[in-house]
C-alpha cells in the first residue's frame, strides 16, 4: 500500500513478467457479487488486465479485458460479471477476482496503481 492522492491508499503493483499468464489475485464478497453485476476500480498506469472470475479449480470464467493508458491519470475499470455466463447461477460462490496483467505477454515490466475496488449494481 502507499499513498494515494487526496490523503488514502492505493495498491502499488511492480510486475516483471515471466510468463503470459502472471497475475493478482483479489478476494470478493461472494455475497455481494450475487447481488452487484459489476466490478469496478481505478487503476494508474499503462496495462490491459484480463479478469477472471473463480470459485474453484473446476469453475472459472473469464470476463473481459480493459486498459488503462495514463501514468498521471485515473482510469475506471469497469469488469461486467454477467460476461462469466457459466459462473450466473453459482456467483455466490465466487470466491476471487484474478486480474491477469498483459496476458499473453510474456516479458516486460512496469508498475500500476489499484484503488477504490467496488461493487456496483450500474
């Protein structure tokens, strides 16, 4: 964690990649993703993340992929959960949100920032 602008904390993620699949790893509510169809977050940087819904070995989905493309700016990030079609009857079991960072790259680095992670129903 470090310091974010207006006084907060954002995540601070340095990556180094070694493989095309590398990624973060976030815990969710599944009791609120049941009732929120998105998830949303401001991210900081030049990436494109794949997310990915999981909620075992055997069940996992992915969403979409987005980009942020400023190092200076905010960029919202707005994942739809509906897109993980196999996951909708099952979404309170989702266990975690797996942000795979520029998949299918295999080298490179850099540094995002993560912030204001939120469910939202719009």
């Amino acid at each position: 964690m470090v310091s974010a602008p207006g006084g907060g904390k954002c995540l601070r993620v340095d990556f180094t990649k070694t493989h095309g699949w590398n990624y973060i790893t976030m815990k969710l509510d599944p009791e609120m993703l049941a009732v929120h169809r998105f998830i949303t977050m401001k991210v900081k940087g030049r990436v494109t993340l794949l997310g990915k819904l999981w909620c075992s070995d055997d069940l996992q989905q992915d969403m979409e992929m987005q980009s942020a493309n400023s190092e200076s700016e905010w960029t919202t990030l707005k994942f739809d959960t509906r897109r993980a079609d196999r996951i909708i009857p099952g979404r309170d079991a989702v266990e975690k949100l797996l942000l795979f960072v520029e998949p299918g790259v295999w080298s490179g680095s850099g540094t995002i920032y993560i912030d204001d992670v939120e469910y939202s129903g719009k």
